[in-house]
C-alpha cells in the first residue's frame, strides 16, 4: 500500500495538562444574577484529580478568530490556544458534556448535555453567563449539533432512544419546538451534520438501518440536504463508507471520514474539480459496527482561513495541513 505523508503538528507538546475534579460547580443557568440551580440531584462521594497529557475520542472545534480549541474529554468541556499550552475546564461536575460547536461569533457554545436528566441540546456564553437548554425531555439522544452560518440555527440528529434512527432537526437558536429537515424513511439514520458555508446546504451521513456486528462495507454514505428545494441527495460513495464531513470555511474543500483495509483515515476532496487524495491516514478507529453514540467519529473542524483542519487522533490534537 501506499505511503502517504502528511504535514502534522501537535498543538501542545502532548496534548494539555488538565487538573480536574468531579465534584467542580456546574455552571450557572436561569437569568443572570439568580441563584445558580444545580442541574443534577446526584452528588458526588469523593474527588478524582487528574493530569492529563493525552485522551480519547475528543470532539473539537476552532473559534472563527482561529485562536482558540474547544474540545471535550471524558464529559467535560475546555478551551486551549490553537497553539497549544494548558487547557481551561469550560464545564467540569458529574454532567456528561459533550460534542462542543462555537457559534459563529465565537461567543457561544452549542453541545450535548445530560445535565437536565436525560440528553439535551445546549448552549453556553464564553463569559459563563448564561447557559440555556435548547431542547426539552429526558427520553431523546442527541448527536452532533452545529450552527448555521448566520448563527440563527441549530442542526442536529435527534432519535427517540439509543435505538432509534436519528433523524435531523433544525432549531432556532431562540427556542422553539425545531422542525425536521424534509422526509426520511422510519430506517434512515443521519448523522454527523454540518452546513455549507453559504448555508444552502446541510451534510450528513445517512445509512438504511441499524448496526449489526461483522456488518459488510459499506454503512454509511455521505448525505446532502437542498434547504431550497428541500430533497436530500447523495455526494459520495466509498466502500469503507463515508461519514463525518466538513467544509472548509471558503467552500473549497470536503473532508470525510472513511474506512479503507481495517483502518480508517480522512479524505479530502476538491469541490470544484471532484478530485480526491487522503488527508490523514490512519487516524483512529470509526463507530461504524456501533450504535455511535457520540457519532462515526469524534468531531474535528477547519482553521478559518481553510488552509489546515484541527482533528484528535492518537491521543493528541493535530494541526493538518491540506
């Protein structure tokens, strides 16, 4: 097999170094000034501290100033410089937080929290003045949110239950009870979303029915759905499936998780010409013969000026130049 290289810097000489507790405050929510509420009746018996140098399936995002990571690790939430150093808890405390999405202002988080009892859709202000629920209920998962470009909307896979097929929904970021993005079969799952820069379009990855194990190739393909004619559509078809894509921020790229051999990797593609090449390859090992509970794969994004995507693998966080 071919050897690919790949210019690849680590952000921190490790990782981050991150002292934490399991018993740290939640973060405040309701108006500002009001008593903070503690999301959860459960109480923590005893502290775990911890320094951490490196973890595992760590879903990220980068600030559109191109100066700061969001990421989460084991439920909670930090922020690191995009050029690396020690990372700042976000959200700590027996919540699990996760799958973190800046805003596009960069003054806000979307993520997925249990913090009201059962899974929900959130989102917090970098000051920490102010977390809301975007979402109600305790009976749903959630998977993957993400705003849309003009930082009014919210997309992201909601099922009914952990074996329920996860179909999108669109959010206003005001509230309300969101609406489904045109029709999909009772089987048809879609996860992973992600809008185009222009907002026209919403990516995913679709697949006909539930995991199963020794499934054969391919389980997931990558998905588009037309906000203006409201059809879905397919956009790439590979033998090793294809799932959690991202768009570079001037519209020029499309980068995919897929399988190839018995390891997975990421493959870009030139949106203007079709031609593709891997990015990353391997990474770290898919979801795919799982229910993906927190998606295919761990989130990852491009720096604003598109010239490079930030992904988790091998236990760090990389810089990959395209």
């Amino acid at each position: 097999m071919t050897t690919h290289k790949f210019i690849r810097t680590a952000l921190a000489c490790s990782l981050f170094t991150v002292p934490c507790s399991l018993a740290s405050a939640q973060a405040p929510g309701g108006a500002p000034g009001a008593a903070a509420k503690k999301p959860l009746p459960l109480e923590a018996a005893r502290k775990a501290e911890f320094t951490a140098t490196q973890g595992s399936w760590i879903s990220l995002d980068v600030s559109p100033d191109g100066q700061t990571v969001v990421f989460d690790l084991l439920g909670d939430l930090y922020t690191m410089p995009i050029t690396g150093g020690k990372a700042t808890p976000l959200l700590t405390g027996m919540a699990f937080d996760v799958q973190p999405r800046f805003s596009p202002d960069g003054k806000k988080v979307v993520f997925v929290s249990d913090r009201s009892g059962g899974d929900n859709v959130w989102t917090l202000s970098l000051d920490l003045k102010d977390t809301t629920a975007l979402t109600t209920g305790n009976g749903n998962v959630f998977y993957s949110p993400a705003y849309s470009p003009d930082g009014k909307y919210i997309v992201v896979s909601r099922a009914g239950s952990v074996f329920g097929a996860a179909k999108p929904q669109m959010y206003h970021v005001d509230g309300g009870a969101g609406l489904p993005l045109g029709v999909l079969g009772p089987q048809i799952k879609v996860n992973g979303l992600t809008f185009s820069p222009d907002g026209r379009y919403v990516y995913g990855a679709g697949r006909q029915g539930d995991w199963q194990y020794n499934a054969p190739m391919p389980q997931y393909q990558l998905v588009r759905y037309d906000r203006q004619t409201g059809q879905w559509g397919q956009v790439a078809m590979r033998y090793g499936s294809a799932f959690r894509p991202a768009l570079s921020p001037d519209g020029k790229w499309l980068v995919y998780g897929t399988r190839h051999e018995n390891r997975t990797g990421l493959r870009i593609r030139d949106q203007a010409t079709g031609e593709e090449r891997w990015l990353a390859y391997p990474v770290q090992r898919d979801d795919q013969e799982a229910r993906a509970t927190l998606d295919v794969l761990p989130g990852y994004a491009f720096t604003p000026d598109s010239k490079a995507i930030v992904v988790s693998y091998g236990g760090e966080i990389w810089r990959v130049a395209v």
